[in-house]
C-alpha cells in the first residue's frame, strides 16, 4: 500500500461481519489480572533465587559525590555487591544530541556527576529486599554541593526559543490585535505533574547462554531493548526483553532507567537473578515528569465573535541536558479558524529531575489555557462559548491550508449539548443554587493528533484452527490484547475464541509500542496486514487442496465466517482444511509502513466535554457533579476498552483542574510531595457522574481500518471544562492551576462575591 487512497476499499474489518469490531468485549487478560497470574516484571519468577537490588538517590539537585564510603554496607549481612561510580562496570555512552525516546545507550552510575536530586548514585545488592535496604543507610556519602537553578517562575522570564523552533507566525499577529474591537490577553499556570504508575518502573534480569533476558515495565519494547543493548556494548539481538504486563505508563514508561540498566549489569556480575524497583518516592525523582508551563494567549475577535488574530506562546522547562520540553501551544495550531496567528515556545533549563512526556504532551495542558481563554473571551462577546466555538470553526487546517480527513468535532459540541442539558446553563455566574452550594457548567473542546508508525506482525494458525497473533507490542492497561484479538478474528473470519495474543517480547514482530496513542492503529494496522495475508494462504490452501471441497475455486473468491471457508455453497471447516492440508500450521507477517500521502492531511481526534460542579461558597471546594464528553475518534475497535480510556482521560482532566501537582522545594531541587499521601490525584468520591459518547466514525485517511487512537484524547481539555464550569458556578477566574479551595476563596473574596 504506498497510497491513503488504497485505504478506501472494503474490507473484513469495515464490513464487521461477524461483529467484532467495536463490541464491547471483556479484556482478553482480565481473568488473568483478577487471579493474580499476570505478573509484572518484579513478580515474574526467575529460574533461580534472585537477589534484590536498592538504588540510592542523591540527597541534592547539582554538584558531585565528593566521598563515597560502601565497606560497611558491603560487610552488611547478605549483601552481595555494593557499586558506585568507582567501581560500575563499564557502560557505553550515549551519541551527543540524540533525542528524547531515542534507543540509545544510559549507562548508570556513570560519574562523580549530580545532574538533579534522586539520581542513583549508588547500588547496593542483597540476598533479601529488608538486607538490601537495610546495608543502603550503611553507604556513607558526601557531596560537593554547586549552586542550582530550580525556580521555574524565576527562570522563565529568561526563557529562549528552543533549539530549531521558532515561532510560527502567519498574517500579522500584533496589527490585528491591537486593532480588535475585543481583545484577551491573559497567562496560564501549570504546575509539574507526576506519573503515579500503579506499577513502579522495575526490572528483573538474569543471563541465560550469555543472553541478557530482562523482564521490565516499558511501553517501548524494541526501544528499550536496543537501548540496553547498546548501554551494555553488546548486541541487540543478545538483549531478551519482556515486558507482559504494564501497571501503567503514560509517557513515564517510554524512556527507560537505570533499575534496567542496573539489573542487567548486577545480575551478569552475580550470575544470579536480580530484582531491582524504585521505591514511589524515588520514582517521582528518578523518573520523568511533566514539566510546568506559563501559557500566554492573546486573542483578537470581531464584534460578531469571529476571530482575528490568536497568540499563544508557552514557556516551559527541561533538565539541563534534556530533549523534552511540553510543546503546548502546537495543538492551537489546528483548532479555531484567525487569520493572524502567532504561536511558539520558550524553554529554560533547570536543575531538576528529567522532564519528559506524559499522557497527551502538550494538549493536556496547552488546553488549560486556549479552552479557558475561548470562555472568557465568549463573556466580553456577550456569546455562548459553544457558540463562539462553532463561529470559529475552520474549514481546512487553519496553518497548513490541508484538508482535514474528518473532523467532527462542531457534532461533537452540538450533540453534547444536548445530551448534557447545555442550554440550561445560566450564562452569568453565581445565579443557581443548590442549598449551600453554587452550580455551574463548563464545556470545552478536545483535539488530539493521530500518527501512524511503522510495524510487523506474524499470525500463526495452528493445527486446530486457533489462530496466534505474536508482536512485539505492550499492553499498558489500554487494552492492546483485546483489541488486537477482535481485529485478528474479524480480519481472518475466526471466532474470538479461537484467537491467543502474546505481544510484550522482543523476539516478537516488532511495533513501536504503547505511545501517543498511536499503539492500537499502529501496530493493530500491521495485525490487519497480517491477518489479510493469512486469509490469502488459507484461500489458497483450500483452493490448491485436492482433498477439499473448494479445489479448483478461484482463491479470491474464498470467504471465511466463524472458522468456515467457503466459495458459494461450497465449505469446511478451517480446523478441518488445516488438519489436513498444512498440519504443520501455517505462519504469515505482515506490516504497515505509513504511505507519505497520509501527510496531505490533517488528522486529529476531536471531543467536547460537558461538566456540572458544585461549589462551596464557605469552603471554596469544588466537586465534580457530573461529566460528559463526546468523541470522534474514528472507528472503535472496542466500546468497553476505549471507554475506560477516555473516562480515564476525563477523570485525569478533573485532576488537573482541581489536584495534580508537584511542589518544589528550592533547597533541594527535590518534590516535597513524593508520593500518594501528598500528592493530590481523585479519588472515587470525587467524581461524579461520568459518560464517554463515542459517535459513529471511520477514518479512511488514518490506516485501512479506519480507526484512530482514544489514549490521550479525553484527558484534552476536560480540566478546562471543569474551570469553566467553576467560573460559571461562583465567577472565580483562576488561572493558577490547580483550582484548589484556598484559590477559590480567595478569588471570591477578592471579587466580593
Ligand atoms: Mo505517551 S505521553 O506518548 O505514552
């Protein structure tokens, strides 16, 4: 396939006929999870006894390990080893300049160096997990303490362009905003957010023939495997990884770290198993985070709500040598119809812990901001902000000029509103009560990029007609096993019964893995190709088959239902034909390489969230009372799964609005909120009533399935509905996120409300 257009041919999955596809079927590891035999990677049973590894983090954000003493945790009872950076093993360097989430070497325990605060600056490898921590508080380390930038408000007014991006400006951005009868120009706070994987990043690792076989938490399988490959110096091919199951990723688990690195090296060392997992308090330092950003958005509009000019400028940080920064204003590159646009970025460096993707970069909270602003600016206009939203729709993608290859998210607003009960919002705030309690409705668009990848697959069918589906995918609690089984039994005409899964492996047909929610086209897009090729050679073994009734039928002619094929009246069972015709089984690949004509358009998920709070006028706390949000996501491959995504993108919106965030102590460059006592996420009781409406879709531009991801989608711009709808409720504006209780009183008072 080198065109979309080939893409617009039916096909078994656009047909549906056996009715898999988009069925809201339970997950394919669920009875698996709830009995507790899905290990993850620390849980995995080695061959032998492993020994247990705890890494050490430093105590400051810059400067180097002046002194470092481990003979008294090495004479600690059952410890193995004790490594520094004087005694590592030797590790390969990473090429300079290469990118984030690049497969590059990241030796540990490199230097002297202290690049931020929980850096492992020292490993320490016991018979028990208790021995291992205990001998850790034996390691006497000093350190050489250099002066550290870790203020981000501080910093920002110093920021630059980063590196290769400069603003994109079109038309005359300042002209039409100084000429505007309406104008907004107001900035934007959010702070760094963590990850909170349930599952910590953590690796088993043993050596098997001389093979490093490494059980890990990585969305990114042939990533991470060539990472360790070249981070040890030898060859990928000698790097086994597995990664079955994933406690969730996010982004967190893309880059890999060194309870990798550092398993794989000790258990060489030891020539013994080694189990090595951050604590959560090392995580939220020795992993990434998402960076905060300063968002300033100007807007220009006519009296008529039609904009003229739109700005929105975003600062953010990374760390000293990082590769990630949060690209927050790209996605108002696509959304609303100006003629004068003027968009970019400014970036700092800090000495803080590694700054790096997480669940929808850049929209999640680039549209804290825009969605906000597009409800202030609908108040000056005197404009229902749904209204203002629909007078701004653009016809083409406003910068490129390319047709968008659907966009349905003016349907989305219209349809929400309606379900929601939009039009009994009372336009100005404070005026609806319920007992104590102030109402009030927020709504907001959703936009979020699709992309498609390269990836392989090989589908195997075995004697007894059950077809095996083997990539070298991650499963990161999306449902990648589910709906790779659908699109396997509906692509080769088998019941879903008769489909096994394995993905997580790198001996596996490899994908690019679980990411910007691409992981269910791209590497489901490479299972199709698979699953057509096998039909091919199932027709052709029939056909070519003295012994089977469709000897002698043209191949092409050959349908296949329910594990039947058939050509007309003529059939048997697909068990029946292999048995007999291939008893060795049959192993087909297949792959799908992005056509370069996919870029001729634009293509993006859209959604509106609809959200109803309740805010206490005495306490200033805001409860979620219900939420709506309608998507347009292409075909869904699975109503259950894709749901639970988006609901799950929904409730982190609320998060943001009302609880995430890391607070940094400036002594240290460290978190002062490590972990899930204080680090403020939702819980049950904070979420109200709660809907995903998925609309009828397929995207014939996105892959030959037609379907596009939901990962990320539903995280964008939900927490903008829910500070709308505080505004609505009580007519406090607060742009310093999280919207917390101190802030809205505050903000109340300020107002005399
Ligand atoms: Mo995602 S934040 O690209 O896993």
């Amino acid at each position: 396939m080198n065109s979309v257009r080939d893409w617009a041919a039916p096909n078994p999955v656009t047909e549906n006929r056996q009715g898999i596809i988009g069925k809201p079927v339970d997950r394919y590891e669920g009875p698996l999870k709830v009995t507790g035999s899905a290990p993850y990677a620390y849980e995995v049973q080695p061959p032998s006894p492993p020994a247990y590894g705890v890494m050490i983090p430093a105590a400051i954000p810059r400067g180097r390990v002046s002194r470092v003493d481990v003979t008294a945790a090495e004479a600690a009872p059952g410890v193995k080893l004790a490594w520094t950076h004087l005694n590592a093993p030797a590790q390969q360097d990473p090429p300079p300049d290469a990118p984030f989430l690049a497969p590059v070497a990241r030796p540990a325990l490199r230097s002297d160096r202290v690049m931020h605060f929980g850096q492992p600056v020292a490993l320490v490898v016991a018979d028990t997990l208790e021995n291992a921590q205990a001998a850790a508080h034996l390691v006497e380390i000093a350190y050489e303490t250099e002066p550290a930038e870790v203020d981000f408000a501080a910093a920002a007014p110093h920021a630059t362009n980063p590196p290769g991006e400069p603003d994109v400006r079109m038309g005359d951005f300042e002209t039409a905003f100084e000429a505007a009868p309406v104008r907004l120009d107001e900035t934007w706070d959010t702070p760094i957010q963590i990850h909170c994987q349930m599952e910590p990043h953590a690796t088993l690792a043993w050596w098997e023939d001389g093979k490093c076989v490494v059980h890990t938490s990585a969305q990114m399988v042939r990533l991470t495997q060539t990472g360790l490959a070249n981070t040890l110096g030898i060859d990928r091919d000698d790097v086994l990884l597995r990664s079955r199951y994933v406690g969730g990723g996010f982004g967190g688990k893309g880059p890999f770290y060194e309870d990798l690195v550092l398993a794989a090296l000790a258990s060489r060392e030891l020539g013994q198993p080694v189990k090595i997992a951050f604590s959560r308090q090392h995580m939220f330092h020795g992993t990434c985070h998402r960076p905060a950003t300063s968002q300033r958005v100007r807007l220009a509009a006519g009296p008529d709500g039609r904009l003229t000019g739109m700005s929105m400028i975003t600062v953010t940080h990374t760390d000293r040598e990082g590769k990630f920064w949060e690209r927050a204003s790209n996605f108002s590159r696509s959304l609303y119809a100006a003629p004068n646009r003027l968009t970019g970025h400014r970036l700092v460096r800090l000495d803080l812990p590694m700054a790096g993707a997480m669940r929808a970069p850049g929209e999640a909270s680039g549209m804290l901001s825009l969605e906000c602003a597009m409800d202030e600016l609908a108040e000056r206009l005197g404009l229902d902000p749904l209204e203002l939203r629909l007078r701004n729709e653009p016809d083409v993608d406003p910068e490129t000029g390319k047709p968008f290859s659907i966009r349905q998210l003016t349907r989305c607003m219209r349809e929400g509103a309606q379900m929601f009960g939009w039009d009994r919002r009372s336009p100005k705030p404070g005026q609806v009560r319920d007992g104590r309690w102030l109402v009030g409705m927020g709504m907001a668009s959703a936009i979020r990029g699709n992309m498609l990848l390269p990836a392989k697959a090989t589908f195997s069918l075995d004697v007894s007609g059950v077809v095996t589906v083997r990539q070298g995918m991650t499963d990161i609690g999306t449902g990648s096993y589910t709906v790779l089984a659908q699109i396997a039994a509906e692509t080769v005409g088998v019941p879903l019964e008769d489909v096994r899964v394995e993905i997580g492996d790198s001996e596996f047909a490899p994908t690019p893995g679980s990411g910007g929610q691409f992981g269910a086209a791209t590497a489901g897009s490479a299972a199709f190709a698979a699953g057509m090729n096998l039909r091919k050679a199932i027709g052709e073994l029939g056909t070519g088959d003295p012994g089977s009734p469709l000897h002698g039928a043209d191949p092409e002619q050959v349908t296949i239902l329910g594990g039947v094929v058939a050509v007309g009246n003529r059939s048997e069972r697909l068990a029946a034909l292999i048995a007999r015709a291939a008893p060795e089984g049959l192993t087909v690949e297949g792959e799908i390489n992005p056509p370069s004509d996919m870029r001729d358009w634009s293509q993006h998920t859209y959604g509106a969230h609809f959200v109803e709070v309740a805010v206490d006028p005495v306490t200033g706390e805001t409860r979620v009372r219900r939420m709506l949000g309608v998507f347009a996501a292409g075909r869904i491959l699975n109503r259950k799964t894709a749901r639970s995504q988006l609901t799950g993108g929904m409730i982190w919106g609320v998060s943001h609005a009302l609880h995430d965030g890391a607070a940094v102590d400036p002594r240290y460059g460290s978190f002062v909120n490590p972990d899930l006592a204080q680090y403020m996420v939702p819980v049950q009781a904070d979420i109200g009533e709660l809907e995903a409406i998925m609309l009828d879709e397929a995207d014939d531009k996105a892959n030959p399935m037609g379907i596009k991801g939901v990962g990320e989608l539903g995280i964008a711009g939900s927490g903008s509905a829910v500070a709308n709808a505080i505004y609505n409720a009580c007519g406090a504006r607060i742009r310093d996120y999280p919207i917390t209780p101190e802030k809205v009183m505050a903000a109340m008072m300020a107002q005399g409300l």
